[in-house]
C-alpha cells in the first residue's frame, strides 16, 4: 500500500510499530489475573464494567430495535454504514494481541451511541419518565468518579476501589495521582514514605526528597529484594499496576504480595494506595 499511495512518514512510522507490538504480543490483566498475550473476551469484559450502565442499556434496546427491523425488512442497506462499523472495529481489535485497555477501542463507541439513539428515540416518544431516569443514572454515574475519569468503573463493578480486581494498566493507572498523593501525604502527617510508582509524570515536581524514598520495581533480578519484597515497618505508597503484576516478570508476580493482603490506610485518586506498617 505504502508503494503506491503518498504518505506522511509519521504514519508510515506509526503503522509499522503497531504491527510490531501487535507481533510481539503484551501481557494484559483481567478479571485478577495476568495473561501473557491477551485474551479473545479483552474488550467485551472491558466494556462490561467500564462502559456507563444507561448507555449499556440503550445500546441493548437500541439493537433489540434494529434486529426487530431487520426482520420486518423495513431498514435499508445504507444502515449498514452506522450499524456494522463499531462492531466490526471491536471485534477484530478482539483477534489482536495488542489488548493495553479499553482506550483502543474508543472510536467504536461513537456508532454504538448511535444504535443507542434507536432507543432514546422510541424512549422520548413512548416513556420520558424511563429516559429522564437513565439520564439521571448516568449524571450519578459520572458525578461520582468526577474529577477522576480514568478511573471509572461502573455500578456492576460497585465501588472504583474495586476496579483493580477487574482490570489494570491504562483502565485505572496511568501515574495520574502524584499530586493526589502529596495531598495524602499531607493530611496523613507522613514524615517518611516509600514509593514505588508506575507512570511517567515527574515525581519530584511534585513531592519532596526529604520525604518520599523510591521503592524499585523489580524490572529486573538486581533491583528485587526477593521474590516476595518484605516490608520494614513505615509508609508505602504502591501504584495499582504494580500490586497486580501486570508488567513485571512471572517470578516478581507476587513482589508485592505483602501489600496486596491488606487493607489500604488510604487511597491517591484510585491508582496509588498508601499502606502503613507497624
């Protein structure tokens, strides 16, 4: 295609490294464990508990709807150009093994508004209540998580603590919260805390040396302390990404064991938790 076509280098750049990760495959986790090159179910059980519960129902109707008209024969062929593209984009996106979060599949969701709209359409004309009362579901929904968007789970997941059992990586951590941890930090009168953090945004911008240690990773054998790291009494800040195990190694899968089986004392965002040993 690229022999015959003009094409800006940047794009010639970027569909060749997304065949190569594609290629080379990337562990994801899901429903509490780690499997190493996806899963054909990624996305369907992604969009289970991320994508808002209204918009989960009217989408339902909204095809009930459609597949009640294709049987009568009423729709025309130009449908197909709003009804097959979002489907079609899931599900081969399913077959990849590039499975890093739901984000990858965020352009199918605009023709999904659309089958939607079947139903909000019959709604309108038929049950305003019924409308009026899943719009207000969907303002709780988002009110509730707000400011805190990356985060969000739905009311099958219950509370957006409870979204890392289910999913991990970009769905809730993104190294966002450094600066909700200083608030943390703060109220809790930390004067000493451990940090091993996952993300890229500058840590010390942000947090005081005086205060905050780094805790490595085991990205590889020389930075572990073990298989299993054993927490001196003190304060530790985890990133989600990091309890779970989603990138490291099968043999520092449960470095973080310890912190897993505890409560946390509290919580930065939904993607740092703060733990305090005695």
């Amino acid at each position: 295609m690229f022999r015959v076509l003009p094409y800006p280098k940047l794009l010639f750049d970027g569909t060749v490294s997304i065949l190569d990760s594609n290629g080379d495959g990337a562990r994801v986790y899901v429903w509490g464990r780690v499997v190493e090159k996806g899963t054909l179910f990624y996305f369907l059980l992604a969009l289970a508990v991320k994508m808002p519960l209204t918009l989960q129902l009217l989408l339902a109707g909204g095809l009930i709807l459609e597949l009640l008209a294709l049987r009568g024969g009423r729709p025309g062929a130009e449908r197909l150009f709003w009804l097959v593209p979002g489907f079609l984009y899931a599900g081969l996106a399913s077959f990849s093994t590039l499975q890093l979060g739901v984000r990858l599949i965020l352009p199918a969701l605009p023709f999904g508004l659309l089958v939607a709209g079947r139903a909000v359409e019959v709604l309108r004309e038929r049950r305003r209540g019924v409308l009026a009362a899943l719009v207000a579901l969907l303002a709780f929904e988002t009110a509730r998580i707000y400011p805190r968007n990356i985060s969000y789970f739905n009311l099958w997941v219950g509370t957006p603590e409870r979204g890392a059992w289910y999913l991990s990586g970009s769905n809730i951590d993104w190294g966002q919260d450094v600066g909700e941890l200083k608030s943390v930090i703060e109220r809790l009168g930390i004067k000493k805390l451990r940090l091993s953090y996952f993300g890229s945004d500058d840590v010390w911008s942000k947090l005081s040396d005086q205060i905050v240690e780094p805790l490595a990773p085991p990205w590889s054998s020389d930075l572990a302390q073990g298989k299993v790291y054993q927490p001196q009494p003190g304060y530790y800040a985890i990133s989600v990404t990091l309890l779970v195990g989603l990138h490291l190694q099968p043999e520092y899968r449960d470095y973080y064991k310890a912190f897993r089986e505890r409560t946390p004392i509290a919580r930065a965002g939904h993607s740092i938790y703060v733990y305090k040993f005695e």
